[in-house]
C-alpha cells in the first residue's frame, strides 16, 4: 500500500477504536436495534442531502441498476447484522474479549479473498502475518481475556458471526471495482437501517426510552464519528486496496484503543503491551511482503 492508503488505515482504525468506547458508553440505556437504526438511518440522511445537493464531489452518475443488489447484500452484511451482532454481544462479553474475538476479520478475510478474489490468493506471508497480528491483539489486550473463552458462547459467536459479515462485505465491496462511494454508502446504510427501524420499533419501543444526555452524546458520536466519516473511508480504501490490507484495520484498533486510555485516562502501559505492539506491526509488515526472502 501507498502512504496514502496507510494514512487512510490509520483513520480508520481511530475512528473505530474510539467507536467502541462510546459504544459501551450508549448500550447501557439504548437498545441495540435502536442504536443500529438510528446511526444508520441519519448517516444515510446526511450522506443522501449531500447527494441531492451535489456536495459528495461525485460527479459522475450513480449506476443505480448496477448497484441495488449490493446496496441490498451490503445494508445486511456491512450494517445491520454486523451493528445489531457486536451491540448485542458487548452485553454478555467482556470488551478485550470483544477486541480479542473482533481480530478474527483479517483471518477470514484472506480466506473468502482467496476464494472468491483471484488475484489476492492466499500467500505464506500473508497467512503468517495474519496469525502473528492476532497472536499481537491478545498480548495488547491481555492473554488473561482469553479466560473468558466458553463462557456466554453466544455473546462470543456473535462477535465471530459480525467478523464473518465485515470479511465477506470486504470481498463484495471489492469485487464491485471502481463506483460512486457516497452513494454506495448512502445506499448501504439506509436499507441498513430500513431493516433495524420495524425491529426496534417492535421490541424495543424507543418511545419509552429515557437515555441519559452522556448516552445520547455517546450515540451521536457513534452516529457521525463512528459511522458517517469512517464508511467513506471505508468503500474509497477498498478501491484503492487489496481486501486483506483493508482488514488490517481490526490489528489496529487495539493499538488506538490503549493509546486513548493512556492519553484520556492516564493509565499505563506494560512490558508485554509493547511487546503486542511489535508483534502487531510485525505482522501487518509480513502480510505486505515486507521480509527479506519472503515474496507476497
């Protein structure tokens, strides 16, 4: 990747690193699907004003016949399911176990890539370095995390069903080559949120909500830091980029995870993180053929 597309990773990873935080921080008095819906629905809003308005700096036109099967495919396996999957599970999991589990995108990545992506087949470098940034994401987050592994199996399977989703979404995304990205993410978001609006209506009755003003503020973060800015970074960077590189984001996050609790929370950090740090880095620099004698 250019350092452009390794710029746009970092801001990725920062925008979603921080999501989870105001995540947790929103769950405690909303709703999963209620959260889902919201986030979508006004991200689709404010993605599909700048359309009308001719503000997306898209100027060609959108092939809306060519694009209503992946907005479809995308709105489930990019949005609703994934949102409502890791929502739900951060009720019954621990959040490193969620960060552990949430590792697994790029090992699923590099297989549905090699499946279905032919020209970005699996490599030894590439399966090497997705296992050692996963074997880094547990040193960061702390091997004791894993204690938590058989315990709320559904929380946990959850968590793996929404990496599954963001690893095929990668796939599809990238298949789909070169197309207006505001209205690909506008299009995604809203049969998104078209999906979780009935459900939420049904089950959680938002009506009879009373959030408190720290967990509205946390969801509109979530709204427009969390999803807005990074689903446009997303869809430009899987044009630009292989599949398995854009997943790299997932190594990431721990990374911007810590670092927010240092600088926000003052808290320290040990021996053994650093140590995940290296391995994490290491491991993103094997899955680009960054070692001497290995080819990609």
């Amino acid at each position: 990747m250019n350092y452009g597309n390794w710029l746009s990773l970092g801001l990725l990873a920062t925008m979603w690193g921080s999501a989870f935080l105001f995540h947790k921080a929103a769950v405690a008095g909303i709703p999963p699907l209620s959260i889902v819906a919201f986030r979508t629905l006004v991200t689709a809003a404010v993605l599909g004003l700048l359309l009308a308005a001719g503000l997306a700096g898209e100027r060609r036109a959108v092939p809306w016949r060519r694009l209503w099967r992946a907005m479809l495919a995308l709105g489930v396996i990019n949005g609703a399911l994934p949102f409502f999957l890791i929502a739900w599970s951060q009720r019954h999991i621990e959040a490193s176990l969620g960060g552990i589990l949430n590792a697994a995108v790029p090992m699923f990545t590099v297989l549905f890539s090699h499946l279905f992506i032919p020209s970005e087949r699996a490599t030894l470098p590439k399966l090497s370095g997705v296992l050692l940034g996963f074997c880094g994401v547990v040193l960061v987050l702390g091997p004791g995390a894993l204690a938590g592994l058989g315990q709320h199996l559904a929380g946990q399977f959850a968590m793996l069903g929404a990496c599954i989703c963001y690893a095929s979404s990668s796939v599809v995304s990238r298949r789909l080559g070169p197309v207006p990205v505001v209205a690909l993410a506008a299009g995604q978001l809203a049969v998104s949120g078209l999906i979780a609006l009935p459900l939420a209506l049904a089950f959680d009755r938002p009506w009879q909500l009373e959030p408190s003003r720290e967990q509205w503020g946390a969801l509109a973060a979530i709204t427009l830091y969390g999803t807005a800015l990074p689903t446009l970074i997303y869809y430009r960077l899987i044009q630009r980029t292989a599949a398995l590189n854009v997943s790299l984001v997932s190594f990431l996050i721990p990374i911007v995870a810590v670092g927010l609790g240092v600088v926000v929370l003052q808290e320290r950090v040990g021996p053994l993180t650093l140590a995940g740090f290296l391995v994490i880095l290491s491991g993103v620099a094997l899955t680009q053929g960054r070692v001497p004698g290995l080819r990609r």
